[in-house]
C-alpha cells in the first residue's frame, strides 16, 4: 500500500475517494471502470485523484487492501472464547466475516473479476487467504494441540474450510442477483459453522 496521507485533509480526500471507487467499481466492475468516473464521482479533478493513486490497479489494489483488513477484524471472535466455547467462537467470526462481505458484495464480485486479468489480484488474494488460515491454524494448536485430523495435517483441512467459505460466500452474496432469495446472514453463518466445527471437533 502506498504512503499515506498525514493531514485531516489529505485523510479526508482519501477516504473519499475510495468511497468513490467502492461505488463506481460496484456498478462498473472493474474491466469496465475508468478512472474519470471515479474523478467525477468524488467531485476531484483528475489532477487531484492522481495525486493519490497512481492509475486504476493501484486504486483497486488500496480499495481492496482496506477492505481486507476489516474482513481479518470482523472475522475474528471478540464476545466468545475459542478455548471453552469453539463453536460460539466460530459463529462469532464466521459471522463478522460473512456481514462485512455482504456489505462489500459487489466490490468483491469486481476483486474475483480482477484477479483473472491482473496477476497483482490473484497475489493480493492468496496473501490475504494466507492470513485467515494461518491465524486459525496457530488458534487451533494453541488452544486445543490439533495439529492434524485423522492423520491430515490441520493446515489442509483449514485451507479447505477457508474455500468452503469464501465460495459461499461469493456464491449467497457476490453473486445475489442469481439467487431465488438472499440467504439470511445467520443462516449462512450457522451452516459454515456447523461444518467447521465438525471438521475440528466431532
């Protein structure tokens, strides 16, 4: 990510042109998004909006970066505790994880769309995958000594798991239009969990 701005001023435009970009790039996708449409949306001439990103891989790149590090905050259990209470923790996270995904919906049906054009996506994507799994995997040897599930090593089951749920989700929320109906948020938490408890603890 590049160097940040440092004045409430700067802060501000920045954040607004994100914001900029969340909309257009939801609306556009992002083969189709220019960088004028986003110029125009947060009212920036495009003098100012380069000033801060340097062309429409590095806006896309900064958007999805920010959006990531929310994804890793809200996916993480803060009410229940992993070691006593593993199925209330998992709910708690696979909740926060899957809420913050259906607020960026549309953003993360253009990050899917990106990937398959850009490597620099698909290296954004694996580098923030690697993260939920390896944050889960030391959880799981910390607190409970799995290392592995019926002689596989817990790493793979964790990187199938973490598939489960991003597939869902890309399925129930990036990809919401196909469905008949929106799958309620609870529902989509309780039945990844259900799986992923039982992966671990059954």
């Amino acid at each position: 990510m590049d160097e940040l701005p440092v004045t409430p001023k700067g802060k501000r435009t920045r954040a607004g042109i994100l914001d900029a970009a969340r909309k257009v790039f939801a609306e556009q996708g992002y083969v189709g998004m220019r960088m004028a449409d986003v110029a125009d949306e947060a009212k920036l001439s495009m003098g100012a909006l380069y000033r801060y990103f340097k062309n429409k891989e590095d806006l896309f790149a900064n958007l999805i970066e920010d959006i990531h590090e929310v994804l890793l905050k809200s996916s993480r259990a803060v009410h229940a505790d992993f070691r006593s209470k593993p199925y209330e923790a998992l709910l708690e996270a696979n909740r926060g994880y899957l809420e913050h995904y259906y607020e960026n919906r549309d953003v993360m049906r253009a990050f899917f769309e990106a990937m398959t054009v850009n490597e620099r996506y698909r290296k954004i994507w694996w580098e923030m995958r690697a993260h939920h799994i390896e944050r889960f995997v030391h959880a799981l040897k910390k607190h409970h000594g799995i290392t592995e599930v019926n002689g596989v090593d817990v790493t793979v089951i964790t990187e199938a798991m973490a598939s489960m749920v991003e597939q869902s989700a890309y399925c129930w929320y990036a990809q919401e239009e196909l469905q008949a109906e929106t799958l309620p948020l609870d529902i989509a938490a309780k039945t990844v969990t259900i799986i992923w408890h039982q992966a671990f603890f059954e």
